[in-house]
C-alpha cells in the first residue's frame, strides 16, 4: 500500500470524507503525521461551561 493510499484510507476512516487536497496534504506530511494530528489537533481550546444543575423534585420511596 503506497502512503497516498494509506493516508486516504485513514482520512476516510477517521474523518468527513477528504478532500483531493487533504489527500495531497497528508501525502506529504506522511501517514505517521497524518495521524498525529488527527489524534492531536491544534486549534482554539474548548471553554467548558459548568453543568446545568437542575433541581428534581425529592420522591419517596415506598417502605
């Protein structure tokens, strides 16, 4: 399997469908990198809001 081969079966596997130029992209950057950023990417940090809290009403429990 040539490394253009294994970088589009991974681009399909572990995304939305690549485009050509993805392909070409991680063809160069190699399967090892490929992989590496997929597994790691760079971008803005996700800002996690705190959880809704919701009150439930208390039950009883029989007994």
């Amino acid at each position: 399997m040539s490394d253009r081969e294994a970088v589009a079966h991974l681009l399909r596997r572990a995304t939305f469908g690549p485009t050509a130029d993805e392909v070409d992209a991680a063809e160069r950057a190699g399967p090892a990198a490929t992989l590496d950023r997929l597994l790691a990417p760079v971008g803005p940090t996700v800002v996690r809001r705190p959880p809704h809290r919701r009150r439930w009403p208390r039950t009883r429990t029989p007994g």
